[in-house]
C-alpha cells in the first residue's frame, strides 16, 4: 500500500507529499523495501537533488534493506541524465566498499554515462577494466563506445571499437547501423576538411 501511494505522488511529481507520506509510514513502524528506496531517490535525482539521494542511499544501508546493482544502476542513470556522471566513481567506490559487484548492465550504464558527459578516458578505462574482470562487452558496450567516441570526434577510436565488436564475432544490431551512418558522416567530413586545407594550400603556393 505505501508503494502504491508513493508511485501516485511521485508521478505526478509531488515529490514532498511522498516525502512526507514515506515518513508517516515509517514513524508508524511499517519497514520500507528496495522499491520504496529506490522510488524516492530516482525522484531526488531527476530534481538534482544529490545529497539527498545520496542521504537515502546511506540510509538503505542502515536499515535491513540492502541497496542491490538496480539500486547503483538506477542512481547513476539519473546522475547521467542530470550531467552528473562525475561523482559516479564516488557511487562505484561505495558499492565496492560494500562487497558488491558490477554485472554487464552496471558497467554498461556507468560507460554510457561517463561517455554522453564527456568522460571519454574514464569510459574507456571502464571498458578495459569490464575486460579484465571477465566480463565480455555486449552490442550495447561497443554500441555506447562507437558512438560517444564519434559524437567527441575520436573516429579512430571509434573504428577501432568497431573493428574490436566485429573481431569479437559480436554481431551488430539495428542501433549500431545508426551509429555507423553517423560515424560514415563524420569521417566524409573530415575527408572533406582535409581536401579543402589541401586545396588552399595549393591555392596560396599558386599566389606565390
């Protein structure tokens, strides 16, 4: 029943009546689960409220109920929609501290995150160490690399992501198309620059 009323309140973005709801029902005894957790601090997050959330995220860990990967995956795919994929090393280190572990959808969404906020090096780091951990990248990892990689202007790195995916017999998806009309673009681009800096080059020695 508490779940049901929260879920009301917060989608209809009545974030302090949930609030004060989730308190009256606790100071009455009733034990919050993963779901009523999880409701509040996705809600914080979209708002930008990141002590608060964080605040709840410490106080999952007091309680019986214990944060698990949807909780960190949750958490830091709000932080990527809010530009704050910068303290997500911070949410990383405490799952850790935790004795947790970081499954193929975690990694996935702490790449993607770090990558579309402009964290190319700590995604590619992250990419190496999902490898030396003994997790094997999926359509979705190499998907995200090619494309954060193009949109940043590494097309090299993005073509070596591709030829990595394909060496890997990982076979491409309809999203991965998209991303590769997009790199396509991007690389006829740059061919064009360098035509146009050839060609005015030549221009300019003709003058002389």
């Amino acid at each position: 029943m508490v779940n049901t009323f929260l879920s009301i309140f917060l989608a209809k973005g009545k974030l302090s009546l949930a609030c004060k709801l989730f308190e009256v029902f606790t100071d009455m005894g009733v034990d919050p689960v993963s779901y009523t957790y999880n409701s509040i601090m996705s809600s914080f997050v979209k708002k930008g409220y990141i002590n608060e959330a964080w605040g709840v995220l410490n106080e999952m860990d007091e309680k019986v109920c214990p944060t698990d990967v949807a909780t960190y995956n949750l958490i830091i795919q709000g932080l990527g929609k809010v530009g704050r994929a910068d303290i997500a090393s911070s949410i990383l280190e405490k799952l850790m501290k935790q004795g947790g572990y970081l499954d193929i959808v975690m990694y996935n969404t702490l790449i993607n995150a770090l990558g579309k906020a402009g964290y190319i090096n700590e995604a590619s780091k992250l990419f190496e160490q999902m490898r030396s951990s003994g997790i094997n990248p999926d359509v979705i990892t190499y998907n995200i690399l090619i494309e954060v990689h193009t949109k940043a202007g590494q097309l090299k790195d993005a073509y070596r992501y591709l030829k990595m995916m394909l060496d890997a017999g990982c076979s491409p998806n309809h999203v991965t198309d998209t991303i590769l009309d997009n790199l396509g673009k991007e690389i006829d681009k740059l061919r064009l620059q360098k035509a146009s800096i050839v060609c005015t080059n030549n221009n300019n020695g003709d003058d002389s």
